[in-house]
C-alpha cells in the first residue's frame, strides 16, 4: 500500500520541515502561536468554506456515516468516562481529549487514501461534512463557553456563531444548499489562501516539536495513551463491527468504513488545542502518535480487507 504510506510521509515531511526551523532558529517558539492563529483565524476558514461549498451533501447519508458514528461515540464515551469520572480532568481537557480520539484526519489525508487508496473521493465526503458541520461547531460551543467562563446557554450559544470556523462551515453549507454559483474571481482568492490552511498547521505542529519540554503539562502521559489507543484499535474496530455485523456491509464497502476509522487524529486539533489554550501536549502528541501508528494499522487493514 505505498499510497498510503505516501500520503502519510507527506504529512510527516512537512511537519518535519516545522522541526527543523525551529530548532536551526529560523522561527522561534514564540512563532508556533502566529502560525496556529493564522490557520485558525484565516485560512482554515477558506479551506473549510470551500470545500463545505462544492460538496454533494446528498452523499452525507451513506452506511460510511453511519460506521464512522458509531466509532465516535463509543470512542467519545469511553474517554469522557475514564478521563472525566476517575481522573478529573477539566472541561477543556476533556473537549480537546475527545476530539483527539476520534476528529480524523479527513481533509487532507482521508482525502488522498479516499482517492488513491480506495477510488472514490466521495468515500471521505460523510466523514468530512460530519466533523465540520456537527463535532467542531459543538466543541466550539464548550470551549467558548468554558473560556468565557458564562453561564448563560443564550451567550454560549451565539458565541460560536462568532467564530470563524462556524462562520465558514455555515456560509459554505448555504452555498451548498441554494447552489448558488460563486464568481471565479471572488473564489480564487479564497482557494488561494485556503492551499495554505494544511501546510501552515503542520508547520506550526513540527515547530511546537521543537521546543516541547517533557515537564509541560507533567502527568497527564496516560491520557495520551488512552486517547491514542482509542482513536487506533477501537474506534476501527467498532467501525468494522457496525459495518460488518449491523449493516451487513461486505467487500470494498467494508473496507471502506473501516479504513476511514483508521485514519489519524486530524492536526486541526492541535490548532484548537493552541488557540483556546487548552491540553496542547494531548494534541500534540495524539496526532503525532496516530500519525505514525496509522501507517502500519492502514497497511494491516488493507491487506485484510483490500
């Protein structure tokens, strides 16, 4: 399967570039907080307008959906459960460590195993819209409202409808919807800056590598290995238990929903984790770690499956 390990290694190099500029000096740690801003602020909102924009959303209902649901809740469960009612982690903690076990690594990486790997970019489409439109506006929502630290459900509410990443998801399910034809000369820009979203994370990402100390945010290793453990081994494994026995799903649909579940906690994560300020060593290490589990756990999957 070297097109999956192709996609992965791409991921990985440009994180990789991030390492090595900030260790050679040519960003400072102080940097990672501009870049992660940059994407959070301005161009993962263009990514997430565009693409929310050109989607089938009739493909969002698909057996696909249907796995990929029930792997994010049973994951979800399992670590609210065990970080929340026996370790006592904080409501951030806890967004940001659910997040980590199950917001996948669908608009960059699900789409090239989408493609290459199994031959239909739609495949990712339910994944991808769910996650924009359903898992990020309600971590949003808790995390805006744990930062403003209000009670009111009228403030929280229309606290998210401010943020940008909201904001886009919205505006892109409009055009979506109407099937309004946007003007190229207005779209370039927007696919223009939107290019740099992917990028510019994982540069942030591999530039925190660089100057990660091993005392920041102490005692919290075994969150990283429950999260890690969940996003790798359950949240597949329910995907193919759903597909297989629930569905009665068979063949390249099967592989399909379970190879998806398989991918890695998606970057995006660790730029939430930055911007609200909330478990960023979690993030970081969750997408680093499943980053580099996912590749010999796709490769099994697809050898069984394929």
């Amino acid at each position: 399967m070297s097109e999956v390990v192709g996609a992965v290694a791409t991921l990985v190099a440009v994180a990789f570039l991030g390492y090595l500029v900030g260790v050679g000096g040519a960003l400072r740690p102080q940097d990672e907080l501009a870049l992660s801003r940059l994407t959070f602020l301005v161009a993962t909102p263009a990514l997430l307008f565009t693409t929310v924009a050109g989607a089938d959303l009739g493909s969002i209902f698909s057996p696909v959906l249907v796995t990929n649901l029930a792997g994010v809740l049973s994951v979800q469960a399992v670590f609210l459960v065990v970080a929340g009612l026996l370790w006592r982690r904080g409501r951030a903690e806890l967004v940001i460590g659910a997040l980590s076990t199950s917001y996948v690594n669908a608009g960059n990486l699900g789409i090239a195993v989408s493609v290459y790997v199994l031959g239909d970019g739609a495949l990712i489409a339910p994944v991808l819209l769910f996650q924009l439109l359903v898992m990020a506006p309600v971590a949003f929502l808790l995390l805006d409202r744990e930062a403003s630290g209000t009670t009111s459900v009228r403030k929280a509410l229309m606290r998210p409808l401010r943020n940008p990443l909201t904001v886009a998801t919205v505006l892109g399910l409009a055009v979506a919807l109407t099937g309004v034809e946007m003007p190229v000369m207005l779209m370039r820009p927007v696919e223009l800056v939107a290019a740099a979203a992917v990028p510019v994370s994982l540069i942030a990402y591999g530039l925190s590598l660089s100057s990660a100390r091993r005392v920041e945010e102490s005692g919290h290793s075994r969150d990283v290995v429950l999260v890690v453990v969940l996003k790798c081994l359950v949240q597949p494994g329910v995907a193919w238990l759903v597909g297989r026995f629930a569905l009665g799903l068979e063949g390249g649909a099967l592989f399909a929903a379970t190879l998806l579940a398989a991918l890695p906690t998606a970057q995006n994560v660790y730029v939430y984790a930055v911007h609200y300020s909330a478990a960023k060593r979690l993030a970081r290490h969750a997408v680093l770690a499943s980053t580099m589990a996912s590749i010999p756990l796709m490769i099994a999957i697809s050898g069984l499956l394929g």
